[in-house]
C-alpha cells in the first residue's frame, strides 16, 4: 500500500534541503525558550488524557460492577467498540480535509 502513497511536499522539500547541508531538526529544539510554553501545555495535556484514560479503564468499571452489578468486560469492550467507532469517522473526516 505505501507505494501508491506519495511523500508529502514538506518532506519533500525537507529531504531536499537537508541533502543540500542543512541542519536537520533535533528533539532538544523543544526544550529551548521558543518552545518551552508549548512543550509544558502539551505535557499537561497529555497528563490529563491519560488520567482521563485511567479513570474510564479502573474507576468507572469498578463503580459499575460494584454498585450497578454489571460486567466490566462487557463495559469495556463496548466503550472500546465504540471509541474505535468515533475514531475511525475522525481519521477520515481529517482524511478528506
């Protein structure tokens, strides 16, 4: 399948120019003044996805199973099903775009 896809143009241009003697960008560029504000949000928010994450996966299942009396791996796997379900309509809306 990756052969019929095509690189995009910013890859393009920055293969090109890095092959001409440009510096490629490194990882360390994040931590520096321009980018720090970004990186920290950006860390924050990761924190609170996977906080988020953790509370769907332990808390709310055991909740359901203790006071509700239903099965966690039904819980589970339906949220799942349907996170892929979302997931999926997102990655080809942002396809189309």
């Amino acid at each position: 399948m990756r052969r019929y896809v095509e690189e995009p143009e910013i890859y393009l241009a920055t293969r090109k120019a890095i092959s001409a003697g440009a510096a490629p960008a490194r990882a360390t560029k994040l931590n520096s003044k321009d980018h720090l504000k970004t990186t920290i949000l950006a860390s924050l928010l990761a924190t609170g996805v996977l906080g988020g994450n953790h509370m769907m996966l332990t808390w709310v299942p055991t909740y359901l199973k203790l006071r509700r009396g239903t099965s966690v791996t039904l819980i589970n796997i339906c949220g799942s099903f349907l996170g892929y379900l979302v997931s999926l309509n997102l990655s080809d809306t942002a396809i189309e775009r």
